[in-house]
C-alpha cells in the first residue's frame, strides 16, 4: 500500500468536514477513510491509482468519470464484482478488492444465499430521474403544485454536479446567480428534505422503463416499481473521450472527474497537471486546480481560439498559466500513472506539426474536451433521438415543454443537450410546470402554464441571446419541434411505451 | 475606410487597454483622475447581470442580461461591492489620482489570504510579475477577498493579481 495523503486540509473556498473515521478493507490492508466519501476516492486519496485492469490486456485503470458514467472504477465489494466504487460510501468492515479481469463473483455462496428485495410499488404523480439541478428544481416545482414526486438518484448524495462546482453562477439573483453551485445543491438539498410530498430514493438507478408506464429502479438492497403518471429524465451527461496513445493510463481523468475528487471530497486529484481542452470546464478546472495547490503547467486548445469565456480564460491567465491554442497532445507516457505528456502544434486543418513537440513531467492529464448527454434511458423508452453534434450526441426530439415522443416522458438538463446548470434548472422548470398544467385543476393549469411561457420567453429570447450560446441554442432549435409535428412522429414511431 | 484591429483577448486571453477602451469598459482619463473607479472586464455577451442589483450606487446599467456592462462613471464611488460579487472575478477598483503611488482593489481566491500590511507578487493579466505591492485592505465575501494593494505609480491599469509566495 502506499503511505500517502492527498487530503486537502485547507482549501480557500471549500471547508471539507469529514465524517466520522470507519476502516475497511482493501485487499487485506485496513484503510482508514471517512464517513461521507466514497470507495473509490477514499482509496485515492490513500495513493490508490490503479482501480482495476482491463480485463483482456490487463491494462492498467485509474479513476475517469467518477459519477456512475464509466466503468473504470468497477471493483468488487463485499464479494459482489463490477460495483462502481466511485458511487459507493465508505462503511466499517467493508471488504473491497480490485478486478484483474471480468468481475467474478468470488463465492458461488452469495448467489445462494441471495434473497431479492421484495418489489415495492410506488404510483406518484412524478417520477424524476436524475437529482442534479435540473431534476431537483423539477421536483420542488411539481410539489409547489401539490404533485407527489420521487426522485431517484444513483449517488449517496443529492445536487448531482452542483456538487463539485466551486465558482459563483453567473445569471441573475433569482436564478441563484452569485451562489456558489454546492451552496447550490445545498439549499436545493434542504428545500426538497423539507418537501412531504417530495419522496427521494438514493443509491438507486433508474434501469429500464416498460410496457404500461413503470419505470424499474433498483438500489442495494432494494428493488422499486415506479408508475408515474409523467416521467422526467435528467440524467445529465458524460464526458468525452479523445484518442491518443496511453489513453487509458491512470492519470488521464475527465475534467469533471478531477473536480468531483478535489473539490466534492477534497482530495487532491494529483500535483501537475496538463489540460486538454480550453471550453469553461477546461478553463474553470485550472483556476479550481490552484485553488487546491496543484500546479497546472497549460491548458491546450487545438481550435485557433479559446473555446470558453473570456473571463474563466483572464483568471487562469493572471496567474501565468499558458492557454496554448493550435496544440494538441499526441501521447502521454507512464508505467502505471501519467509521467510525462507531450503535445504537438497543429496547422489550420488540425495537422500535427512535426518537430513542434514539447514535453510537460504532469502527473495529471485532465480532458476536458467536452459532455455527451446521457440519453441511454430515454433511448430505451423508445424516444426518437437525433444526433446533434452541436448539443453533444444524440438527444431527444422535444417540444418547447420538453416533451419527447413518449408519452408524458419529459426531458430536462444535459440530457437534452449540453448547456450549463442555470438553462438546466429553467428546463426543469419548465418541464414540471407543463406536467402540472396538465395535471391539476383548471385554475391552477392556467398559471402554470403562464409561468412556463414566461421561462420559456426568458431562456430563448433573453438567456439563450448570448452569441456565446449560440451554437447550442441553434442546437436546440433543430430537435425542438410542434405538437403537430410530434403527433407525425409518434404515429411514425410509436413508442410501446407511455405515461399517464 | 476605417481599420479597425481584430480583438484578440479571445485568442490569448488577455485584454489590452486599448480594447476596454473601444468596448466603453475604461473609464475616460478625467474620471480614472479623480479617484477610485471601478473597472468591469467583462467583454463578452454573457448571460449574466449579478453586479447591477448589488451595486449600491446604482451605476452599472445592463439593457438585458447579455448585454455589456455600462458604468456611469461620475456615480461610481469604487466601493469595490461588485469586485466582490463578480462571478467571473472581473471586477476591479482602480484609483490612480493619488501622487505617491496607485492603488488596485482585486478579487482574491487563493491561499494564503494576506494581511493587511504584506508585501506581495504583483501580476499582470498575463501573470508576470510586475513588482512588489503592499496590502492597504481586505475584506470578504462569500469566501471572494476582496484586496486592496498599493503599487508603484503607473501600474494601476497593469496590476490584476497577487500572490504572497511564488505558485508551485
């Protein structure tokens, strides 16, 4: 085991207040971690870099996504494989081992001894999938209109990645503008506790949705059958991947993977590091990056120009740090963590220039490249989906109330093409208010309606107006049609699925 | 025919004097003369207006939520609140009508905060160090420090950063 400690003790935005001490173990070494982190970062603030091998060239695996997205973390726990670690808390006595091929179960006793969780059935007004800031602002919407709601949520903890979003929101004051994202999912987290009507089921993931309008949800020890009578998806996003050699050498994590561990759980994620990608995740990682005392050698952007704000871009800038447009990386080397990465100019048509190679000793290479919506389950569901490289990937056909093609199945947030988390939480807005429209009485129908056309004016005349989100505005323009044309594509692709 | 340069902050991510000026980001001379003003870097069309409610004097004016900031100069008292606020730490207090020296209030977020009294690294916008600078005053808000630091005359405009030890 290494003797290390990644821990950030003082941080100047972030007090990290770790929970109580438990031990548990890791391939017979007690390791010592604290109430509230997770398996997996627990394990890499001990040093831990390797997370699993991959299982047909034994290749070594370290953390990437770290919120449920990949498979890089998958490790077995308790006897159980394929566990994503990086969702999984700490608990006394637990017994975790990593994977060196496909996860085995380690004794054919626990499938013996296996009792399923008995099914409980749950109908409810709304049924939200997702708790990040889109799903929780839906879920306090629909309960302001008295509607019984359930969230579901596949981490141990509620806010989704307002979780590790340090900076203050940019916007205005009533859209939380000025707070910083986790005070964000902090007063999110203690209006829905104060909700009756609001159920939350977390450590749970939303599996698959089936004929007559159930959505199945399973979670540790717990297995639910969910009939909603609208269903809103906002699962969000992953990140994007770039090939290069030793890609897959621990060290080489998502940007946003990189800010769960330091700044949700305050480790640091590693001491010098190389970004790829100059957009506002690229950008806001390397000014959160010194924030936790890790130095950041450049950040490097193949386009001619920043891909982020101007102002994310000054910060880092201030401080010396490079932004080097024209460059790319062309490979990274390490024996079983990022040494050493080396870049390359590229000419207008994204050419490597030979001979305009520089070397960076990082120990850390963050992509930052950009998110893909997870549409996995909408796509399931039957939604028609389109891909749309300006939003990401392939995302739901909507209306402007974010209705899909399903039936009463709404969609809110990333899922829907990648914007940022204030037009997030206006979706959900919008989404609860057309499902409340539909499903209170007539009086209250109206006003929700009114409420969500005056959203709906703000985000797309007002918002959406900045030429800086142009391009996923005209986005969002192309996969938003009429109810008219909804109906078309419902008879064209009928869906066996609906709500309602 | 009139050539107008390219702005290149977007490429570098430095903005020049020159291009605050032609944005109406920079106040005119007979106002940076008279005392401390506020100077709001903030050249692009954002999505965002969190300065103009907490401004106590009400001088920044935005016609919509992504439209650039505008200062009305002679109502700017250079408090520093928007310094504060400013999500995208683009919010800076200029004051160089003083003979001995100029003096630049900055946001700071970075450990260690310094104390009233410290030399510090003085920085430009492109992080080089300009010289040595004293702490005159510090406050806080929502973990934003809000630094007020003497230095040498004419860096006023120059100064955007501190640093009380060299980055690793």
């Amino acid at each position: 085991m290494p003797h290390i400690d990644r821990r950030i003790y003082e941080h100047p935005i972030i007090t990290f207040n770790r929970g109580k001490r438990v031990i548990f173990y890791f391939e017979g070494h007690p390791i010592e971690a604290y109430e509230g982190e997770s398996v997996a970062v627990a394990l890499y603030a001990l040093g831990v870099d390797v997370f699993s091998w991959s299982p047909k060239f034994s290749r070594p695996r370290g953390p990437f996504c770290m919120i449920g997205k990949c498979s890089s973390c998958f490790m077995t726990i308790n006897g159980v494989p394929n566990i994503k670690a990086c969702k999984y808390p700490v608990q006394e006595g637990l017994v975790v081992e990593r994977q060196r091929s496909w996860g085995l179960l380690a004794k054919s006793s626990i499938l013996e001894d296996y009792k399923p969780a008995s099914s409980e059935k749950i109908e409810t007004d709304v049924l939200v999938i997702g708790g990040g800031p889109a799903g929780l602002i839906a879920a306090l919407t629909a309960a302001n209109y008295d509607l019984n709601v359930v969230i579901v949520d596949e981490h141990f903890k509620l806010g989704g990645q307002l979780l590790k979003q340090t900076h203050k929101f940019f916007g205005n004051v009533e859209l939380f503008g000025g707070l910083r994202g986790f005070q964000i999912a902090e007063e999110l987290a203690k209006k829905i506790a104060l909700e009756k009507r609001i159920r939350v089921l977390m450590s749970t993931i939303a599996y698959g949705v089936f004929r007559g309008g159930y959505v199945g949800v399973v979670g540790e020890n717990a297995h639910y059958i969910i009939k909603p009578k609208a269903l809103i998806i906002a699962t969000g996003a992953q990140e994007k991947y770039l090939d290069f050699p030793n890609n897959d050498l621990p060290g080489v994590i998502g940007a946003g993977g990189a800010q769960t561990i330091m700044n949700e759980f305050g480790v640091k994620p590693g001491e010098s590091a190389l970004i790829v990608g100059s957009g506002n995740v690229g950008l806001i990682v390397a000014y959160q990056l010194l924030q936790a005392g890790v130095r950041v050698r450049a950040v490097i952007e193949i386009l001619p120009e920043i891909g982020g704000w101007f102002i994310h871009a000054a910060k880092i800038r201030r401080y010396g740090i490079p932004i080097l447009t024209r460059h790319t990386i062309k490979y990274v080397e390490g024996d079983v963590r990022v040494r050493k990465a080396t870049i390359i100019a590229v000419d207008e048509k994204f050419n490597p220039l030979p001979g305009t190679e520089k070397e960076f000793d990082v120990d850390l290479v963050l992509l930052a490249i950009g998110l893909e919506p997870d549409s996995r389950l909408a796509i399931q569901a039957g939604a028609v989906v389109k891909y749309m490289p300006e939003l990401g990937g392939f995302v739901p056909v909507r209306t402007r109330f974010l209705e899909t093609t399903v039936k009463n199945m709404y969609i809110a947030g990333d899922i829907s093409g990648i914007e940022e988390a204030t037009a997030a939480m206006l979706e959900g807005k919008i989404a609860s208010l057309a499902i409340a429209s539909r499903l209170v009485d007539t009086s209250r129908s109206s006003k929700a309606l009114e409420e969500a056309e005056k959203i709906l004016k703000f985000l797309w005349e007002e918002y959406r107006a900045s030429p800086l989100l142009l391009r996923a505005k005209r986005g969002k323009e192309a996969v938003t049609i009429s109810i008219n044309e909804l109906e078309v594509l419902r008879k064209k692709f009928p869906s066996p699925v609906s709500f309602g | 025919m009139i050539y107008v340069e390219k702005f290149t902050f977007r490429e570098t991510g430095i903005i020049k004097l020159e291009e605050l000026k032609r944005l109406n980001l920079l106040p005119p001379q007979e106002r940076l003369l008279k005392g401390p003003v506020a100077i709001l870097e903030c050249p692009e069309e954002i999505p965002c207006n969190i300065c103009v409610p907490f401004c106590p004097s009400k001088a920044i004016q935005m016609e919509s939520i992504i439209a650039l900031p505008k200062i009305v100069w002679d109502k700017c008292t250079g408090c520093g609140i928007c310094v504060a606020v400013c999500p995208g730490l683009a919010a800076f207090v200029v004051d160089i009508s003083k003979q001995d020296a100029d003096y630049v209030t900055i946001p700071h977020e970075l450990l260690p905060v310094p104390r009233v009294g410290d030399k510090v690294m003085i920085l430009s916008r492109s992080g080089e160090i300009l010289g040595e600078g004293v702490v005159i005053r510090v406050w806080e808000r929502n973990k934003t420090y809000v630094i007020t630091i003497k230095v040498p005359k004419g860096l006023g405009l120059e100064v955007r950063a501190i640093l009380s030890r060299p980055l690793k």
